[in-house]
C-alpha cells in the first residue's frame, strides 16, 4: 500500500464553538488526539496550526501556516509543503467519526495523475476538509492564497479530481458529522458512554441519529454538520 501522511486541521478560530475545537474531549482524549489513534496507520500525522505556540497540549508534530489567517486552504497548503509523501489525507479536528476505513475508501478512488480525491454528495457538494490531496496541488494553492482567494472548492476547476460518492463509505450518513456549535458538542455528548463504546470499544465509528451534509464555509474547516 502506498504511504501516506495524515494531517489534522486545528480548526482555526472557532468563532462558533467559543473554544478551540480540538481541545474538545471524548472521554479523557482530546478530539486532536483521538483522531490521531484513528488514523494512527499512516506513516506521519502532522497538526495543521495558525501559530505552533497555539496548541501547547496537543503532542503531534505542529505545521504552521505560511499564509496566517487564511482559513483552511492555509494549512493543507503549508502541511502539504511539510509532508514527507506524495499524497496527503486531510481531515478536520471536529470530525471525530473519521477513521482509517474513510482513508482506505479514498485511497481506493486514487489513481495516478488524480490531484485530489474528494467525498461529494448526490447535490454535489463536497467534503472539501475530509479528502485526498496530492502535493502537485501546492503551486495552485500558493497562487490562490496570493491573490487572496481562500475557497478551498476554487481549486477544483483548475485540478484533476475523483468524485467519490458518499454511499461509497460505510455509515455515511455519520462518518463526516462535524461539531460546530456548544449545542452540537452537548448532543453529541448526550449519550457518551454510547459514542465512548463506539468509538473504543469495538472500533466502529457509528450513532444513532440523522446526520446533514453542509457546505464548506471560507474559515470554517468543517465540513458538515449534526443535527
């Protein structure tokens, strides 16, 4: 199998939450950390960070953003810059249903010469933050982040892509629920003894509930949402 890094995005400032999201706990573990026990098959995991000072708990190797305050296209940009293979898996901090399965769905889309391999809805939306990016991409994202132009779903005109349906992933409806808001992370912390044996108990990502696909937002690392 090919390798691959991991990078996890911090998730900026999160303006909606009120706190930085992956501080966020399940458990005992903060959401940063367990995703990076999720993923922990890839060969590097790199923390995607505004500033290197901002996450002093967090233990990954922490990649600071070249282009400052320009939302998540900064740090794919500058973690795929950092990583130490062709083809990257980048994810959120507040999505905590993602697991290697997710990785190993894309990974299976892949072929050579696609620059990114992407999540997308029967609407056609994507999941523009839970996808597969080649670091042939950097260039285009330098020059975008340049001219000011901070839409990760800009990059797709410009880009060879694999659309990957989202019935494609076991659990679909669940796997890409993000957390947003206060409100959110109280739902999803309702019943956290449930979500606990789901997510350690049996290595299943899976809950009881129905789950909405959202847009990407510019500055907002999430890419769908709980409801």
């Amino acid at each position: 199998m090919e390798k691959i890094s991991v990078v996890i995005l911090s998730g900026g400032k999160s303006s909606r939450m009120g706190t930085p999201k992956a501080y966020l706990k399940i458990g005992e573990r903060y959401f940063a950390d367990h995703l990076a026990t999720q993923l922990s098959q890839a060969d590097e995991i790199l923390f995607s960070v505004g500033r290197k000072e901002d996450y002093p708990d967090i233990s990954l190797r922490h990649i600071e953003d070249i282009f400052p305050g320009s939302g998540p296209m900064a740090g794919i940009h500058s973690s795929l810059k950092a990583a130490r293979n062709p083809l990257v898996f980048v994810t959120a901090c507040d999505t905590p249903f993602i697991s290697w399965e997710t990785v190993m769905v894309l990974l299976s889309h892949y072929h050579e010469g696609a620059d990114a391999v992407l999540p997308v809805d029967q609407e056609g939306r994507y999941q523009m933050t839970c996808a597969l990016y080649h670091r042939r991409l950097i260039p285009l994202l330098e020059d975008m982040l340049k001219r000011g132009d901070r839409r990760l779903s800009h990059i797709l005109g410009s880009c060879s892509h694999v659309d990957v349906p989202l019935k494609s992933f076991d659990r679909y409806e669940t796997v890409f629920a993000n957390i947003n808001s206060p409100e959110e992370y109280r739902r999803f912390l309702h019943d956290s003894d449930h979500f606990i044996h789901c997510l350690f108990g049996d290595g299943k990502n899976h809950i009881h509930g129905k789950n909405r696909s959202g847009t990407e937002e510019e500055g907002d690392p999430g890419s769908c949402g709980q409801t």
